[in-house]
C-alpha cells in the first residue's frame, strides 16, 4: 500500500471515529430503526472486514475471534435482527478497530488496489450509515461538517 493510500485509509478511519465521538454507549448499542444496524454494530463490522480483506485474505494475520465470522456478516443477518446479536460493546469494538488497523500497519504493506478500494468504500458506505442515524436522532448539528467530504 502505497503513502497515498495508507492516508485515505487513515482519513476514512479519522472521519468514523470523529462521528461516532458524540454519542453515547446507550446510543452506540441501540437499535434505532429496523433499517438500520446498531452503531457498535457496524464499527465491529467495519474491523471485521479490515480483517478479512487486508489480513486474513492476504495472509497477513489471523482471525481475531471466530464467532466474528457469523456476528459481523452483512450477508448472513438482516439489519432488523443485528440488535440482537452478541456484538461487541462500544469499547471492545473501539480496541478491536484499534488491533487491526495496528496489524494491517505492519510488515509488507502490498496490498492489491482493489482490497484498499473495498476497505476504503466500506468504510465510507458506513460513514454514511452514522450520518443517518445523526439525523434519526436530531444530532445532525453536532456532527463535524469534516466528517464527510465535501464534494467539489
């Protein structure tokens, strides 16, 4: 991976954690919409597929935990029953996003552009995600207007 990528990455991550800065656990853990994952939810989810994309398929890393498999699949449980999943609590998922943004740092960072562009995209698409539970819970003012680029 390459400096300009390593920057996008990070730039992705900065803006994730900044949006999730204002709310609470209460508000991280809580299933706001049928529509919508829980916010905890799709931090771990993010993480899990870091994981998957830039370690494990790269052979650059283990599985952290293997429940996380089935936990964090999009494909395997709707939106409307992710709340009922045993997730991570808010700061398990904030160390565990921690872990494997360290682990993908490491060694060799030759990382095919397509793995960077679907980890970059998702973590976007999750972005926007948190933008729309602001607005579901009023709090859109208080999101830094930095979180979500601008388009030019």
């Amino acid at each position: 991976m390459n400096e300009t990528s390593r920057t996008a990455l990070a730039d992705a991550r900065a803006r994730t954690l900044t949006l999730l800065d204002p709310f609470t656990d209460a508000e991280l853990t809580a299933q706001h919409s049928p529509l919508m994952s829980p916010l905890v939810w799709d931090l771990a989810h993010i993480a899990h597929y870091e994981e998957l994309w830039m370690l494990r398929e790269l052979r650059r890393g283990g599985e952290t935990d293997p429940r996380f498999d089935d936990v964090y699949d999009a494909f395997a449980h709707a939106r409307s029953e992710r709340g009922e999943l045993p997730y991570l609590p808010p700061a398990a998922a904030r160390a565990f996003v921690d872990d494997v943004r360290a682990r993908s740092r490491q060694g060799d960072h030759r990382v095919h552009h397509l793995w960077f562009v679907g980890a970059v995209g998702h973590r976007n698409q999750h972005i926007l995600s948190a933008r729309s539970h602001d607005a579901r819970l009023h709090r859109v003012e208080d999101a830094p207007s930095e979180v979500v680029p601008q388009a030019a």
